[in-house]
C-alpha cells in the first residue's frame, strides 16, 4: 500500500510535470493532445493530492514536518495554477481556462448524477423484488391457512355422527323452543 505522504507527493508531483511541460511549451505546442494531457495530468494530481489530504487516516498519521510540507507544497501548487491560467488564457484567450474548469465540473456532476440514477434504479427494482416476494408470500400463506381451515374441517366432519348430534336423553325440541320427549310428552297431554 502507499503511505499517505507518497501519495500527496505524487499527486504534486504529477501536477508539477504537467505545469512544468505547458510552461516550456505553451507557445510552440501546435498538438492539442499533447497540451490537454499534461492539464489531464495536472487535474489528476490535484485529484490525487486532495483525495490523500483529506483522507482521515492520513491526516492523524502525519507530523509537524510533514504537514508543513504539505501546505507549503499546496501553496506552490496553487501559485503555479494560477501562472498556469494566465498562460492558456494567454495563448487561448481570455476566459479559456475557467471554461475547462467549468466543463470539468459539470462532466463531474452529470457522472455524479448518472451514478445517483444508476443506483436509484437499482433499489428501485430491489424494492420492486422485494414487493413480489411479500405479495407472493402473502398469497401463499393465504393459501396454506385455508387449506389448513378446509384440512381441519373435513377432519372434524368426518369424526363427527349424526347419532352424536341427538340427545341422549331421547330428548328434541320443538320450533318454539320448548323441550319434548318423545312418548312422555303425549302421556301427559293424554292423561290430563
């Protein structure tokens, strides 16, 4: 793995070069390839170098020494940015620089945006799983239960007679809620 601090240093370092080469070059460059990769590599170690700096585990390894380096090494950078701007507006008018740093931005955003779209569709189609399953789910317990309800009534028909229904007694009751017995009841409407 690579410390920290090589990380800043190489980030720095990369940016250098590139400043370094559009410094020598910006006049006589006729390739605008050559001129967007050394500002690709500029823009890459400022990437590189703000990523480590502001990493937490890099700034609580790190001493005195090497955090004066570091924002002295920043400083430098940022002076040298600024004499890089003066440069390419220079050779390509005014206001060409803040044009690349701003389409960078916005091609930074719209990545960011895809990213966010790209996810949010992702759980949107989780949570659409998620949904078919529980529904599924539902259903099917839907189903055990009543086929467990129909199960236990069949169960409970079948052991049931209709000898079991009657009373033991030989006693039935009429519509109007009185009890009768068969036979006693006529003796004691015969006999009265």
């Amino acid at each position: 793995m690579v410390e920290p601090v090589t990380t800043v240093l190489t980030g720095l370092a990369l940016a250098r070069s590139g400043i370094a080469f559009l410094k020598d070059n910006i006049e006589s460059v006729q390739d605008g390839a050559q001129i967007a990769e050394q500002i690709g590599n500029i823009f890459k170690g400022q990437d590189q170098f703000n990523k480590a700096r502001y990493d937490e585990g890099y700034a609580k390894a790190i001493g005195m020494k090497d955090v004066a380096t570091e924002m002295i090494e920043f400083k430098l950078q940022q002076e040298e940015m600024y004499e890089m701007k003066r440069l390419v507006n220079h050779r390509f008018g005014l206001g060409f620089w803040e044009s690349i740093v701003a389409e960078r931005a916005r091609r930074i955003d719209e990545q960011k945006e895809h990213e966010k779209e790209i996810a949010r569709a992702k759980r949107q189609k989780r949570q659409e799983i998620i949904d078919t399953a529980q529904t599924v789910g539902i259903a099917i317990a839907i189903i055990l239960v009543m086929c467990g309800l129909i199960l236990i009534y069949i169960l409970l028909k079948d052991d049931t007679d209709d000898e079991l229904i009657k009373p033991i007694d030989g006693t039935s009751f009429t519509v109007d809620g009185e009890p009768n017995r068969e036979g006693s009841s006529q003796t004691e409407t015969g006999g009265s």
